[in-house]
C-alpha cells in the first residue's frame, strides 16, 4: 500500500501544469526568430557589455528618474537575453526527487 502511495506522489509531482511557454509571454521573441546565430551572439555581447557598463557605473549622482530608466532598461536587456535562449537548465521537482533517488539506491 505504501509503494501505491509514493507512486501516486511521484506522479503527482511529475504533473506539468504550466501551459503557456516563454516565448508567447516575451515581446523580444518575435524579433529574435529572425536573426541567425552569429547576430544573436554579437547582439548577446553588446548586451553583455552594456550590463557591465551599467555596473561600473557611479550610480550617486543619477536622479530617480535616470535609475528608474535603467532598471528599465536591464530589465528589457534580461527579457530579450531569455529570448536569445541564453537561459539556464531547468529541473522539475519530481525530476530531481527522482535523481536523487535513483543515486541513494545506486550507491
């Protein structure tokens, strides 16, 4: 009875209810489709290299508006990297459950 239980968790676990994909949500993937791979990585290092500029910024001096525009603005540069597929590795729960799972019974 208790494997039916713990089968049913897992399962339960392993449900993706998240329907709606990055890209419908994300106004930056309609433009990105169409740029091949060396203009995503040169668009991807002039983002890059804008961010550390920013950082290195002296931020002081700024008026709220002037750092309310770049929070903006890194905010734009973040959602239109995670259109450029620059994003990470992602592992459901039940996914790493499961892993770590199979690697106690293993070892």
């Amino acid at each position: 009875m208790k494997k039916i239980w713990v089968a049913a968790f897992v399962m339960l676990l392993s449900l993706n209810t998240f329907n709606a994909s990055a890209k419908d949500k994300n106004p930056f993937a309609a433009s990105v489709e169409n740029l091949t791979t060396e203009q995503k990585e040169a668009r991807y290092l002039e983002m890059k290299l804008r961010v550390d500029e920013i950082k290195n910024m002296d931020k002081s001096s700024l008026t709220k508006e002037e750092r309310k525009e770049l929070r903006n603005e890194l905010k734009d540069m973040n959602k239109e990297a995670k259109a450029l597929g620059k994003g990470g590795i992602y592992i459901s729960t039940a996914g790493l459950i499961i892993i770590i799972l199979l690697l106690i019974i293993l070892l």
